[in-house]
C-alpha cells in the first residue's frame, strides 16, 4: 500500500494507506487518531463527484455533514455511503484509533476528488445540528430519512446471497449503485466453489480468518494463488477467474469492491 498524509491545519490531519486508484475504483484505508477529526479547508475540500462507502473496521466514526446539520454515529462492522455533491466531516473524540476501509467511484483519476471539488462554492459555515426535525421527534423519522446524506450500510440490511448455491459462502451486498458495488462476504471452512470471472475490477479487503484466493487468468491459463489475513487485499483485474477457499477451522469474512465507469464519463 502507498502510504499518504492528508489535510493540513485547517482541516485536519488523516493517515492513508491507498489500496489501489485507477480509472474505475479508488479503495484505501485511513485512520483517525484519538481526538482526531477531518473537516475540510479552502485547500482540501471534502466534497466529491462519486458514491463513497465509509466502512469502519476498527473503533467508532462520528460523521457529519456540515452543509446540512446532519450527524451519524458509524461503529466498527457499520459504514455509511454518500452520493455525489455530499460535505462529509469525520470525527473520533473516543481514546482509541478510528480505522475505515474506503470505496470511492468514479475514482480520482477521473477528477470526481479534489478536481471536482475546486469547482464547488465553498462552504464556510458548519452546521452540526438536524435542526427542525430534533423537535417533532421520533414522529418524522421516516421523513429525516428520505432526505439522509449518508445511507447505513450493515449486516441488518444488506440483501442476502449463496455463491454458487451454497450456504457455506454467504454473500452480504452492502452497496450497488450505478458505479460501485460493496457486498461482505463469509466463506465457511471446507467450502469449495467453481472458478468465477471477474467482469468488473475488484478489491477484496480480509476483515477476519484466512482466505485462500485461487486465480487463473484467460491469456495462458496462468494459475496462482494467495493467502490473505486480516487487513491485507488482493486486486482482482477484469477477465480473470477467482475462487475463495477456507482451510482453517473458523470463517473467514471479507469485503469485496468493484466498479465500473464508462468510458465518456466527466465529473
């Protein structure tokens, strides 16, 4: 991973480990430190042109968005995706260190980050209050959630899956947009499965256990495979064939990323 500091004074300091960044899909992961926080600054504008999951792997996300008042608390197993044009202020006053896996499309490299954001009026008053709806509570909080910046992502509400039909590889999709799709996935031990084409590029991130990735590619029938365990990543190109495989004795439980951008598409 290409480690990277993020911010400055005004906004704040974060610790990146970027993943992976191409034309379709940038994943890092970055961490807050204890008391730490991100706002933004004229420089750093935390605005983007994409779908962003925040997922956290370690402690408990406080994020905001200071435009509109709104506040969600993100504890570790949770995260929460934000659309296109959507301020985003992260927070951590807990004793302990806030680490988030993130899923970011149309990526970077296809100016929906910092590019974007340059062309944004700036914002220069925060807000970190619901407002109207803190009064007439909890009788409009089915209205709060129509108009939400940032969408819950978590076990209790993903749509559930069998990869090949079998329970021992449960699938969990977190996410699917028009550009991004997360799902959370457990392969149980003893699992077996067919080889599975890759169609669109992927990022598997292990949360827990051992996973065995078998890969062989299309081009010369070339076969490989790798061991991952918690907090390493495989990148899975387009065209390739994929299996996951559990030799231990307990689960393993990973997140799987992929996107796919069209060609013409601008910020």
């Amino acid at each position: 991973m290409a480690h990277h500091v993020w911010g400055d004074l005004s906004s704040g300091l974060v610790t990146d480990r970027v993943i992976s960044s191409s034309l379709q899909l940038h994943v890092l992961e970055f961490q807050i430190a204890s008391g730490g926080e991100f706002r933004h600054s004229p420089s750093n504008q935390t605005i983007f042109a994409a779908d962003v999951l925040y997922y956290v792997t370690e402690g408990e996300l406080l994020l905001a968005n200071p435009q509109t008042g709104e506040v969600v608390v993100v504890p570790a197993g949770t995260g929460r995706l934000f659309h296109r044009g959507t301020w985003n202020h992260g927070f951590n006053p807990k004793n302990e260190a806030v680490r988030v896996v993130e899923f970011f499309s149309p990526p970077p490299a296809r100016g929906a980050a910092s590019e974007f954001a340059k062309t944004q009026p700036p914002l220069n008053e925060f807000k970190y209050d619901a407002g109207s709806f803190v009064e007439n509570w909890p009788e409009q909080r089915e209205e709060y959630l129509k108009k939400t910046s940032f969408w819950e992502v978590s076990d209790a509400n993903a749509v559930y899956a069998f990869r090949d039909n079998k329970p021992s590889h449960l699938v969990a999709n977190l996410v699917s947009t028009q550009f991004l799709h997360v799902s959370k996935g457990t392969v149980h031990p003893g699992h077996f499965e067919e080889f599975a084409r890759v169609d669109k590029e992927t990022v598997i991130y292990l949360l827990e256990g051992e996973l065995w990735i078998d890969v062989l590619t299309d081009e010369n029938g070339y076969k490989a495979t790798t061991v991952l365990y918690p907090g390493e990543v495989m990148f899975l190109p387009v065209g390739c064939q994929e299996r996951l495989l559990v030799r231990a004795n307990s689960p393993a439980i990973y997140l799987r990323g992929s996107a796919e951008v069209p060609a013409d598409w601008k910020p």
